[in-house]
C-alpha cells in the first residue's frame, strides 16, 4: 500500500511492523526498536497502528 512519508515527503510503500520484519528478515522486536531509535520512518493512525516506511527500512538496514 502506498501512503504519504512525511520524512521522505513522498508516497512510498507501508509495510506493517510484522511485513516489515519479514522483509528484512529480523524479528518484529527488531522493528519496533528501529522505530523507537528512529532509524525508520512510521506512520501512525488515529487508533494507534503502526505503518513503517519501506524506503527508510531499507536505508537502515543497510550494513
Ligand atoms: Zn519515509
């Protein structure tokens, strides 16, 4: 799904933190960490989901 980064200021795809995991091949703790470190953008919605950016997923995953 392609939703609005505001970090990136661009449409870019939303990967759900388990999606995202999956992905990058590590653990959904991991995400949450990346998120809480802001290493990767995340998107929010009003009852609290969480959406993380593909584009700076793979920025921070990079070795
Ligand atoms: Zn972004």
């Amino acid at each position: 799904m392609l939703l609005w980064c505001d970090d990136c200021l661009a449409n870019v795809q939303m990967f759900t933190p388990s999606q995202a995991a999956q992905v990058a091949g590590v653990t959904t703790r991991a995400i949450y960490r990346q998120i809480e470190q802001a290493r990767i953008h995340f998107i929010e919605d009003t009852s609290g989901f969480v959406l993380v950016c593909s584009r700076s997923l793979k920025v921070a995953l990079k070795p």
